[in-house]
C-alpha cells in the first residue's frame, strides 16, 4: 500500500472522477444532431459546447459553432492579426482541426472514438486560453453596475451576485445578479466593446438552454449606449430572449421586470 492510500483510497478517487464527469457531461438532441456539453472549460470557466451532426456515411462532423474564436473577438482580441492567427493555426494542426470562419470543426469516423472528441476540446480550450494575449483596457467604474445596484438597493432586494445557473444541455452558466421569486430575473451587463454579436449569439444560446430548464426564468440584459453601438442583429436576439434588452439607464422598465418578479 503506498502512502497516499493510507488517507485516499485509489477505487474512491476512481468513482469521485467518474461521478463528477457523469454530472458534468450533458447530452441533448438537437434537431440535426447532438449537443454535449463537456467536463473541460473555456478560459472564462464556461463549459464547453459542442454540437455532432451526421456528415457523410460512416462519419460524424464535431464543430464549436463559432463559440471559442467568437468569444475572443468579444474580449477585443484581434482572430485574424498575424501573430495570434499564427498561434491558433498552431493548435489546429496540432489537434487536426480545421476551421472556416469562426467556426472550428473536425470530421470523426465512426464506430465514435471518444479520445479524438477528448483531442478536440483540449483544442478548443487551448485556442479560447489565448485570450492571454489581449490585455483589455481596465474600466475604473461600471455605471451599469452602480445603476443597477442603486435599483436594487431602492427596493430592498437582495441579488445574488455571480449567481450559478444551470441550463438543460449547459451547466454552471454564470450571470452577473440574480433575483430569486416566483419568476426569477438573471441580469447580464455587455461589458465587452467592438462586435456584440458573439457575445449575443452566445448568450442566446445560453438563455434558450437556461430556460428549457428553468421556464420562468426571466432574463435582462443591459448595455451602455456611451461604450456599444447595438447593431440590427444583435438587439433582434436580445429582444427575442430575454424580458428586458435595455440601456441601463431606462430603470424604469428595469423596476416593470422586477415587479413581475415577485407577482
């Protein structure tokens, strides 16, 4: 017996990995094939998503759907500067992955090997670490924060923030506030200047997901108009998913959602 299994035994080490990765892993159908949301994680602590579709007999086509290189354009991070496209092409070779666009994506045979889908995601979750690379501008004050904050403070609610969510496929998806009621209200604030749209097509993805879980989950977003330009599609989506897609400072229509929170 060595020493470490005087205090761990190597069969519960065993069944604790193998509970967590059973927790953590989520399949759901989709209507052209498959959505897993896996154990590994993005530089940000988002679960990886990947979506599997039939492709041609005898193989299957894995793709990210544009999430990874999309969420570094919306931290500011320039995909296709020579430098940083030199070290995202670097990982795909490594990985035999391939891209078009946004999109990374890697054709698989069948009978499904899971250790190529393992070499996938390793793939994404070392391109998504480059964020490394940017160094965002630091925002002394958040006014959207203080704005809403002073809201919540004026109505002797409590929000919860850094709140934990999680959606049928995707798990642990974390929103800036919440407020906990008979409808509950999730609050993200865009904080990311440049294109939104990334950052919207993600997170219409994700309150689609959260609210298949969650049916009265009421989600808000907010922007400041001083530091984003919302384009045509971005707002569309905000609008379609969520009770509220605003400017911070219109509180008034922030209280509306809240007042519904506790109807």
């Amino acid at each position: 017996m060595s020493g470490v299994d005087t205090f761990l035994q190597s069969d519960q080490l065993r069944a604790a990995l193998t509970s967590f990765w059973n927790n953590a892993l989520t399949i759901e159908p989709t209507t052209r094939g498959l959505a897993l949301a896996l154990p590994q994680t993005d530089a940000e602590g988002w679960q990886l998503v990947v979506e599997i579709t039939p492709a041609t007999p005898g193989n299957v086509r894995v793709s990210d759907s544009g999430r990874t290189l999309g969420a570094l354009a919306a931290l500011g991070q320039n995909v296709e500067a020579s430098s940083v496209a030199e070290r995202i092409a670097e990982v795909l070779r490594q990985c035999r992955v391939e891209r078009d666009g946004y999109e990374l994506y890697r054709w698989m045979p069948l009978p499904f090997d899971p250790v190529e889908l393992h070499v996938f995601a390793e793939a994404l979750a070392a391109v998504s670490h480059l964020s490394v690379l940017h160094e965002p501008t630091v925002r002394a004050l958040n006014v959207a924060d203080i704005t809403l904050r002073r809201v919540f403070a004026d109505r002797k609610i409590e929000a919860k923030e850094g709140a934990m969510l999680d959606g049928k496929t995707e798990r642990r998806v974390r929103v800036d506030y919440l407020v906990e009621g008979p409808n509950p209200v999730a609050f993200e604030i865009l904080r990311r200047r440049g294109r939104l749209l990334p950052v919207m097509e993600q997170w219409g993805y994700r309150w689609h997901d959260l609210k298949k879980a969650a049916p009265r989950l009421r989600p808000v977003m907010l922007y400041d108009p001083a530091e984003q330009e919302v384009d045509e599609a971005s707002r569309a989506i905000g609008e379609e998913v969520c009770a509220l897609f605003c400017a911070y400072e219109e509180t008034d229509r922030i209280h509306a959602v809240l007042d519904k929170a506790v109807a």
